[in-house]
C-alpha cells in the first residue's frame, strides 16, 4: 500500500491494515483515485468505504463497496473530488 498512498504522510493519522481499523485497498479508477476499507468493527460487513481521489480529498462512506458503487454510478452519493461517472451502455458486435 506504500507504494499507492503516502503512508509516512498518513501514518498519525490513520493505520495500515492489519493494525486493528487499518486501511485496506479494494480498487482504483483510472484517475488514479484509491478506493479503501477502513476496517474498524468486528467484521467486514461493519467497514466503511475511505476514499482518496487523485487531488488528494479524503471522505468516508458509511456503507459497504458495491452500495457505494451503485451510489457513485446512479448519482445518489457526491463524488467529492471525484469525476462524475457517466453509465453508458457498450455493445460489443451489435446494436445496443
């Protein structure tokens, strides 16, 4: 994780998984933006989403991975320095 975040920079902050609520990366996007799991709690479904977009805005979510990414995709979540998604529909050898 060194490697895609400044963890020296965040180390006062904020842990490192496997420190108990550490930061665990689960994707990316292509802007270079890191999306986390703060993994604080007794369990996974207990982890909140951490996001760090590519300008260096830090927010959490209070929900999981796929709800956050289903609210990302339909509007329903601000993207917070992160570009506007547009859903487009690709078809591969046909009409859409």
């Amino acid at each position: 994780m060194a490697d895609l975040l400044d963890v020296d920079e965040l180390s006062d902050l904020l842990a490192v998984h496997p420190e108990p609520g550490g930061l665990l990366i689960w994707g990316s996007s292509i802007d270079g933006d890191t999306f986390l799991w703060t993994t604080a709690g007794s369990g996974s479904e207990e982890w909140q989403v951490t996001v760090a977009s590519h300008n260096g805005d830090w927010w959490h979510y209070t929900a999981g991975a796929v709800q956050f990414t289903a609210d990302l995709i339909s509007g329903a979540v601000e993207p917070w320095g992160l570009p506007r998604v547009r859903p487009e529909v690709i078809t591969i050898g046909g009409e859409a």
